[in-house]
C-alpha cells in the first residue's frame, strides 16, 4: 500500500475501501451533489446551442453536423464560432428525438448521470496518480492508494466549480471531453501490462486506442487534444522514470554516465513518443482544415487583455486571469455564469493591489514545481509532477497563450484541471496527516471542506434551474459586468417587466457605452412604448458603433417608418439586407413599409421574399393574402392562401384570411370550414366568430350568424362593425318575422 495512504488511515475506514463500494459512494455523491438541476429550465448559452439550434432537428442532415459549429453556424462562415464539437451536438439531437421535443429534463439528466459516471471513473484515474502501475500476474492492476483515490474523486465528485458544466446543458461538451479524456489516459496505461523480451512495457494497439479516444474527447470539446500530452509527461516520468534533479546533476558534474541514461536507449519510449506526436499532429491538421478561414474574430468585450497594446500588461493581466482561475477552485464560494464585460477591470499599473495575487500563484507554483521535480522522494516527485501535470495542461487551450480566447474566466473549462488540483490538495492533507498528531483535527476538516462544497453544489445548483434566479445570483459577484445587466433586462422584458427591463439595460449602457445588444434592446422597448425619438437615438448610436449590425438597422428602419420618415426607413432596411442577405424579418418589414406607401407590386415582392427565405413566416403570407384581398385580386389571394396553408396547415390566422377570401368568392362551404377549424383553434378569437357570422350572414343561415354575432360581442363588446352587423341582422329578423305574423 502507498505511504499516502496510510498516512489517510484515520479519515477512511478500511471498511470502506474496496474497489466497487468506493465507486458506488462517489457516484451516488456526484448525483445528489447537482440533483436539483433535473428539472431546470434551459438557461444562458442553451438557447443558442439547442433550443436555436437546426441542427437538432430532423429536417437537418447529419452529414451537416460535420460542417457546422456547435451553434449549428457553418464553420466557414466568417462570424462562426470555430467550436467544433459535433459529437457533442450528436447526443443534443438524440436527447431531442428520444424527449420528443425540447424538453430539458431528459438534458439534465444525461448530463447529471455523465457527471456520476466520470466521478466513478476517477477512482481509478487517481489510483493510477497515486499508488503507480502494479499488476498481477493475471494482468489486473493493483490498487496500492484506495483511501487516497477515494478522497481525490470524493473532492472531485463535490466541486462546486463543475456546476456550469453539470446543470448547464450546453456544459455537456466539457463532461463528455472529460469522460473520453480519462478513457484515453486509461487506456494509455493499459498499454504497460506485459512485458516484452527486453524488459520494455509497450503495446501499440493501446497506444493507438488511447490517440483515437483523445480525438473522440476532441470532437466533444477541444480540449480533448491535451490528454496526448498529459500522456506524454506520464510515460516519460513514471514509466521511463525521468530524474530530472539526477540528470542536472550529472549535467553539472559532466558525468559520462549521462549518455548511457536508460531513458534515452529506450526504443519503446520514442516510439510512443511518435505516435503521440504524429497523432496529436495529425488532429490539429485536420482541425484547422475543418476550421476553415482562421481563427473566430472575437471582440474587446469577450477578453479585453487580449487587446492591450502593451505586452507587459497583456502578461500581467493574463497571469491575473490565472490567480483567479486557482481561486476558483481553492474556494469556488464566488461563481458567476460570465466573467466578461467589466467583471474584472484590467490592470494598467505595478500599483495595483491585485499585482499580489500574481506574486502568490507564482510563489506557490514554482515552490510546487520544485518539489516535483528535485525531491529526493520518488514517490512525492511522481505525485506532484502528475498534480501539476492534469492542473496546467488541459488549461493550456484557454491560457490565451497560443490564440486569444472568447472569454475572461470560465468556470467551464476548470473541470478538467480541477483533477490535478484534487491530487494536490489529497497530497497536502497526506502530509499534514504524517507531520501533525492532531489527526482528528484534519479528518474534521476534510469532512466539513466535502460538506460545504456539497451544500454549495445544491444551492448553486438550484441557481441554474432558471434563467432569473442564475442572472441575479451574479449581481453580488459581478456588479460591473454589464452583460450580467443585459441578461437580467432581456428577462424581465421577455415576462413583460418592461418598466424593470429599461431600467437594467440602461445600467448595462452605462457601464458599457459601446454595448450595441443592449441598445437595440432598449431602443425596441423604447419603440414599444412610443418614445420614437430616444429609440431612434440609441439605435443610430449601435449602427454607428457596429456598421454590420443588421438587426439594429432593422429596428432603426421600423422607429423611422413610426416617424413617418420613409426614405431613411427604406435605408435602414436596405442596409440590414446589405449586412445579413437571408433576412426574411426585414423582408417583411420592408414590404409593410411598401404597403403604407401604396407601392403594392414592391410589398407583394418583400413578402414573398420573406417567405421564400422563412416559409413558415405566417405575418408575410397573411399580409400577402389580406393585401390581394384588399385589392379585389380574390383569385390571387386564393391561390397564395392555399400556397400559405399546405406550407403551415395548422396555423389558423392563414385559415382565417383564406375564409374571408373564399366567402367573398360565394365558396361558402369550404369557407365555413375553415373559419369552424380556425375557431376550434383558436376559440377566443372574437374576430373569428364576428366575420363566420358574417359569412353565415350572406349565405342566409341567419340564425347561425345570430349566434356567432353574439358570441363575438361576448369576447369583445366594443367591436364596432360587429355590433352594426348584428343590429342589421336583428332588424331583419324583426322584419321577417312581422312578415310570418
């Protein structure tokens, strides 16, 4: 048994040790840990990579997935995100067709139980960390750490900091990265069961099998490269038992024996070493080909450290990104679902107090580095290389060391280093254990660290089920994120709190003048309400500030259009068409503003552009109907009625404006038929009622129009032109029966 473990004696009985019962209790831990997020609503980013998403839906080809972005955005479009993750998509899509629709449960719940299943799977992957590669003589390895492995996947398992990528959907890209990430280190290890003739541990078809795992964790997320090099670093250091304290001091002391070091005559090593490279070569080939036209195109916003003129404050603000991302996971008390816009001001001077946080992280870093490599103790040096080695590498892609990155801080991307910081802290309570005869003491620490992070995991967990409660929960944390006021406004205004709406969306302004989102989103509201001059104001103000914006120059042109100011209104939506080609809104918008200048022939056309592009947009087909109805085209209307209704057979406007053509045409059943089908869905419609009476009116079943006039006068008795009809209707009733008398 490891000397680590022993020195664990008095946290974990020997009861529960074994293998298979300590899996069951980190993985019944995991799940309860983020249970409540079930039945959460989808929240923040899942609107755009599912709910958003085409490529989710049957209509959509799966050969597509292999050519669009995990937004569902063609990787060769220049505004793509480059996120190629379409193995991650895939399983979106199977959720979607097994749940039936967007229903999030069947999505957290996957997600919760990949959460479980990889917490049980680092059991092992810590065994391996800290008791080393034994097997027996039949090939199965031996656990030599079962209390360390327990504690480092219990302290895994309850990370508060895993809780974005657990009850956050699209979080699923980093479970699944991490799930392939651990099978591929796995099943690297297993390629050093055997013994060949010479004594060199190898097996090519592990080696093969852990590169092509490590391209699967890549399709799920990009970090998913980095387990080649983790690989790399636990063969050279455990397997080929690389001394680096013994090399130096051969080095220095010119010892001969130098080049006779094992580790360099070792043919198996290079050999791996060359699969591992030309592996990971080969997947970054093909990724940058996929990829496209470069590198995504990210803004100030996103990371602005990114885009210091100054180098010295680019690597100090980027090594202050750093402290914060250890912080996270030392104490994950302060989590917030976005970093970017404000959250952490940069720093522009030495004087700045944060400047210690660097000087500490660095303190701490090089200390550990030190240790893991010139410790005497062969067994401290593995544990700490390999701490140090699962903390740094998988956050290499986010470091903003080799391309900038979208964001400032992500507690997303920590799930895969929060291992090595999981090996450490196991280690550092080992140590603590051996040196100090309070071991009580420490139990109880180690006890009340799991209970809090549990606790935390439940509250936060329940942050996320909604899109309110996760957006105020970051107000504490992050007061001068702008986005974070964005969010909050976008969701009062989509529950109708427009007063409360305004109110958060000119602070996100203020405290980001050049947020054009938030301005359009005002400016819309603003429009609402009829305060036209402001909205045009603000929606000037973010074409100005983003010329390509096309949804803002189209709700410029609607604001101008109110204004009654034509031409600038045509130029605006010109401009949004210019900047967005398949734009089938603007179309729609442009054609109204075509009809309120009697350029019919000019509306038909926009409509039917708006159509073409969205065939399902019900507003430009109405319009196209009521339009040719309006100017005696009954035949016309007919026929694009038809058109309109084969394309979306369920939607009852479209069988209502048909109705209305058909019983001026004296088609008097099928009219009824559809005007019966039109109320059936849509039973409330008083407008409905009031035009079938009209039609039962002229067909002569006057006491069916009888009672549709006054069920229509019941849902909306202000309904001038129906309560005319129905006073000419009675009347004439009066009359007949005077007649009959």
């Amino acid at each position: 048994m490891a000397v680590l473990d022993t020195d664990l004696d008095h946290i974990f009985p020997s009861s529960v040790l074994p293998p298979l019962w300590a899996k069951l209790v980190v993985g019944l831990v995991a799940i309860v840990c983020f249970a409540r997020s079930y039945d959460g609503d989808f929240v923040f980013d899942d609107s755009e990579a599912i709910v958003n998403n085409k490529d989710l839906q049957a209509e959509t080809p799966l050969g597509d997935l292999w050519h669009h972005d995990f937004w569902g955005s063609r990787l060769s479009s220049n505004t793509s995100h480059k996120s190629y993750r379409p193995l991650t998509v895939l399983t979106f899509r199977i959720n979607y067709y097994l749940s039936g629709g967007f229903h999030p449960v069947g999505f957290h719940v996957v997600n919760i139980l990949l959460h479980g299943g990889i917490s049980v799977l680092m059991v092992d992957v810590f065994s391996v960390l800290f008791g080393g590669l034994q097997y027996t003589s039949k090939g199965r390895r031996l656990h030599l750490a079962p209390r360390a492995s327990l504690l480092a996947a219990l302290l895994f398992a309850v990370h508060p900091v895993h809780t974005e990528c657990v009850a956050g959907v699209v979080g699923r890209a980093d479970l699944l990265c991490a799930l392939f990430f651990f099978l591929s280190f796995l099943g690297y290890c297993k390629a050093f069961r055997e013994s060949n003739k010479e004594g060199t541990y190898s097996s090519t078809f592990w080696v093969l099998l852990s590169i092509f795992l490590g391209a699967v964790a890549m399709l799920c997320k990009e970090q998913g490269i980095t387990v080649l090099g983790l690989n790399a670093v636990f063969d050279i250091l455990v397997i080929g038992k690389f001394n680096v304290l013994e090399i130096v001091q051969k080095v220095l002391h010119k010892d001969k024996s130098l080049e006779s070091l094992g580790m360099l005559r070792n043919g198996g090593l290079l050999f791996r070493m060359t699969l591992l490279t030309s592996g990971g070569a080969g997947m970054l080939y093909v990724r940058w080909r996929i990829m496209g036209t470069g590198p995504p195109a990210f803004t100030e916003v996103d990371n602005p450290a990114s885009f210091a003129d100054s180098m010295l404050v680019r690597a100090v603000n980027y090594n202050y990104y750093y402290s914060l991302n250890a912080w996270l996971l030392l104490c994950p008390w302060w989590l917030c679902f976005d970093w970017s816009m404000g959250c952490i001001p940069l720093i522009k001077s030495v004087s700045d107090w944060r400047v210690i946080a660097l000087a500490a992280l660095w303190f701490c870093l090089i200390g550990l580095i030190c240790q893991a490599l010139c410790s005497e103790d062969g067994h401290k040096r593995r544990i700490l290389t390999l701490g140090l080695g699962f903390l740094v590498i998988p956050f290499l892609p986010a470091s903003n060391l080799f391309f900038r990155v979208g964001f400032v801080v992500a507690e997303r991307v920590l799930y895969l280093p929060s291992v090595g910081y999981c090996v450490l802290l196991t280690f550092g309570f080992g140590a603590l254990s051996k040196h100090t005869k309070k071991k009580k003491l420490i139990a109880a620490v180690v006890l009340g660290i799991l209970l809090i992070n549990m606790l935390r995991c439940v509250v936060r967990s329940g942050q996320w089920r909604s899109e309110e409660q996760l957006f105020r929960s970051a107000l504490s944390v992050c007061p001068l994120n702008a986005k974070v006021h964005y969010n909050i406004g976008k969701n009062l205004a989509d529950k109708g709190n427009q007063t409360a709406a305004i109110r958060y969306y000119r602070e996100a302004v203020r405290l980001n003048p050049k947020y054009v989102h938030a301005m359009n989103n005002l400016g819309n509201i603003l429009k609402e309400r009829n305060e036209l001059q402001e909205a045009e104001e603000l929606l000037s103000l973010a074409v100005r500030i983003q010329p390509d914006f096309a949804a803002a120059w189209m709700n410029l042109g609607i604001v101008q259009n109110s204004l009654k100011r034509f031409e600038a209104a045509e130029q605006s939506y010109r401009m949004a068409i210019k900047h967005r080609r398949k734009y089938p809104d603007c179309y729609y918008n442009l054609g109204r503003l075509y009809a309120d200048l009697n350029r019919h022939v000019d509306a038909l056309n926009a409509w039917r552009n708006a159509t073409v592009l969205k065939p399902e947009h019900s507003l430009a087909w109405n319009n196209m109907i009521i339009l040719l109805d309006n100017t005696g085209n009954l035949a016309q209307a007919e026929a694009v009625g038809r058109e309109a209704l084969e394309l979306i057979p369920n939607d009852h406007s479209l069988m209502f404006s048909l109705a209305n053509v058909l019983g001026k045409s004296q088609k008097y059943k099928e009219s009824e038929a559809l005007f019966l089908k039109a109320i059936k869905a849509n039973p409330n419609a008083a407008s409905y009622h009031g035009n079938l009476a009209v039609l039962y009116h002229r067909w002569g079943h006057l006491d069916l129009a009888k009672k549709h006039y006054e069920i229509s006068l019941q849902l909306d008795p202000t309904a001038s032109g129906t309560k005319e009809n129905y006073g000419l209707l009675r009347r004439k009733l009066e009359l007949m029966q005077k007649k009959d008398v």
